[in-house]
C-alpha cells in the first residue's frame, strides 16, 4: 500500500517504555507495509520496542535523514532495526561513521562520502546512559544487528567527550564494539581520549587475532597531544608490527589537538 503525503518529515516523540510483558508477546513483522513515497525524514524517541515496531510497518525509498534516539536498557535485542536499515538504500550507501561517547549518551552519526557535515544526508542514533562501560555494551549490541551489512562504510571516526573516560574499562569490550567494523579501511580517533582508550585494545590483538578485528584497515589516525610515549606507544608499535606480520599492514598518522597538522609516522 502506498501513501502520498505532502509533508516529508514524521516526528514519533517521547514514546513510552515497554513492560517485559509486552515485550514477551511482540507480534512479527507484517507481511506488507505502508510505503511513504515522499518521506525525507524520520525523527523517533523513546523506547527502542515500540521504535522498531513503527519501522517494521512502513516503507521510506526516499528517506534521506533519520534521527533514532532510545531510552537506555539492559539489553538490546534489535532485529527489526536491522531489517529496516538493510531495506533502506541511504544506510546501505553510508560511507563514514562518526561515534561520539558523552557524559549521558553516545550518538552515532552515519553519512555518505562528502556528506559529514550535510545534515541533509546523516542518519543518527543515539542511546542516553551514562558509564562508558555501559554505553560501550549498548552500542556493541545495537551495531551487531545491521552494521556487518553496511560494505560501503569504509571510515571510522571516535571521540570520546566522557568526563569518566579514565574508569576501568575493559579491551575486550572496545573489541566487541569495533568487531562489526569489517569493511573500515581508515580509522581515526580524534583526542586524546580515544586514544589511550583504544590503543590498549588494539594491543591485545595478538597473534591471528590481530586480523579479526578491524580485518580491512589500511590507516589509522591518532590525535594526541605531542608524540606518544611509554606503554601508549609500545601499544601501537605492537599492534602495527602485528599487522605487518600477518600481511594487514597498517599506516599510522599522528596529529597534535592544538595545531592539527597531520605527519605521517609508521609506515607500511
């Protein structure tokens, strides 16, 4: 069935959350749905349930822009986000990922190439919790149900603006979260945050490992503040020796937060 409508844009706000009572009895998602022609834009809020029942029922060929923002929950179980993200050509076209951690959520913006500063072509979602170790948990499950699909993205960018960024968190789950990136050629981690953040999970890639994660990446960028040193720079020694070692080389480039200018350091 299709639907032609004259406004582009629909807003589903504030939507409440489920109880696991109604969770348990979700229906399937319908064997037709309704298509919106001239849907340019999506807003959702609220509880990521009831969001995904919404998407399962509806069709967006023209869809160009999404804003997906769910309330925090302890586990997420997402596949009809997933269905619609692979039904829906401005995801499966995305270039770039940009994930951001703050004090109260994280959002992550999808966009195409040339396009990360045009809001009229990115596609956000975003998740309010508030430990790093918890936003690190939800986005790792949320990304599992599409992103392995998304072959066209090929950058990854992460900033971490947490104020508690230097807690105790493990690798293994800065691994789990960048395991679905398979198709990232170029990674950047854009402060000093990041970096020490990431670094560590990077080393810990040992031996055949190092290809699993990240299998695809080709450069890597780092922001810091002067060149590293110390166990931070032994990290990434390790994991570009690695890499060369099992044929994934990688090339590393350093920037400095106060001046931006890129130099060039391990090579192939």
């Amino acid at each position: 069935m299709s639907v032609h409508v004259a406004q582009a844009r629909i807003t589903f706000s504030w939507i409440p959350i489920r109880s696991p009572a109604h969770r348990a009895s979700r229906h399937p998602p319908p064997l037709t749905r309704v298509v919106f022609p001239n849907l340019t834009h999506v807003q959702l809020r609220g509880d990521i349930e009831y969001s995904e029942d919404i998407l399962s029922q509806i069709e967006t060929p023209m869809l160009n822009q999404s804003d997906f923002r769910f309330f925090n929950q302890l586990l997420f179980d997402t596949p009809l986000l997933g269905h619609f993200i692979r039904r829906t050509e401005t995801f499966m076209t995305t270039h770039m990922a940009r994930v951001e951690f703050y004090g109260s959520a994280f959002q992550v913006t999808f966009s195409r190439q040339g396009m990360a500063n045009n809001d009229v072509e990115t596609q956000t979602l975003s998740v309010s919790c508030n430990p790093l170790d918890w936003q690190l948990s939800a986005l790792a499950q949320v990304l599992n149900s599409f992103l392995s699909s998304l072959s066209t993205l090929e950058t990854l960018e992460i900033s971490v603006r947490h104020e508690d960024w230097q807690g105790e968190i493990e690798v293994i789950q800065w691994q789990e979260f960048l395991h679905p990136f398979a198709a990232v050629k170029q990674m950047s981690l854009r402060d000093e945050a990041s970096v020490r953040l990431v670094a560590p999970a990077l080393r810990e890639l040992a031996g055949e490992r190092a290809t699993e994660v990240l299998p695809a990446l080709r450069n890597l960028s780092l922001t810091t503040s002067g060149s590293p040193s110390g166990p931070l720079k032994e990290a990434i020694e390790e994991f570009i020796a690695t890499r060369r070692l099992y044929g994934h080389p990688v090339t590393v480039h350093y920037e400095d937060t106060e001046d931006y200018e890129g130099t060039e350091s391990e090579e192939e």
